[in-house]
C-alpha cells in the first residue's frame, strides 16, 4: 500500500467514529447541560414551594432522567449500583408523581 491509500481508508474509517476531542467535547457538554438542568428545577421547586404551589411534578421530571440515566448507563457497563438507583429514583418518581395528582385532583 502507498501513503495516498493508507490516509485515505484512515479517512473512511474515522467518518463515523468520534475523535477524542470530539468525545471530550460531548462529555463537557453532558455535563454542563445536566447542571443547567438541575438548577432549573431546584429554582422551579423552590418558587413553587414559596408560592405553596405542590412541587411533585418537578421533581417527578428530575426522578424519571435521573433514572433513565441510571437505567441506560446499568445496560451497558452492569453495575448492580446503577440498577438500584434506577430502580429507587424510578419508585421516587412514581411517588412524586402519585403525590402531586393526589394534591392537584382534590
């Protein structure tokens, strides 16, 4: 093989893979959305309390991605932790949410 094929199938090849930049870049991202997030609704959880507004539906938002992020990471890596806490954050949210219809329905 020449250079000319050599750089070109390393080029083909790395079309539809992330480079590590490109990883580290989306990690940050991850990151910096999920922080954003949470401090949205803690400030939503907090008006609604000072408004004595219930605050299940809130936190039933947080307790469902906090679990699919528990579930999804549980699927690929198998830690039994990942399991457990999706499981308690999904048991959390359906209470959360059973409690907010309960208020909102009287």
């Amino acid at each position: 093989m020449n250079k000319e094929e050599i750089l070109e199938r390393n080029k083909k090849s790395n079309i539809d893979n992330e480079d590590e930049m490109e990883q580290y870049i989306n990690g940050k991202a991850g990151l910096s959305a999920k922080f954003i997030f949470s401090l949205i609704i803690l400030a939503l959880a907090i008006f609604k309390c000072y408004k004595h507004l219930p605050t299940g539906d809130i936190w039933t938002i947080f307790m469902a991605y906090v679990a699919t992020e528990s579930f999804y990471k549980y699927y690929y890596l198998r830690y039994k932790k990942l399991l457990i806490l999706g499981s308690f954050f999904s048991i959390s949210g359906m209470f959360f949410l059973f409690q907010f219809l309960t208020i909102t329905c009287k």
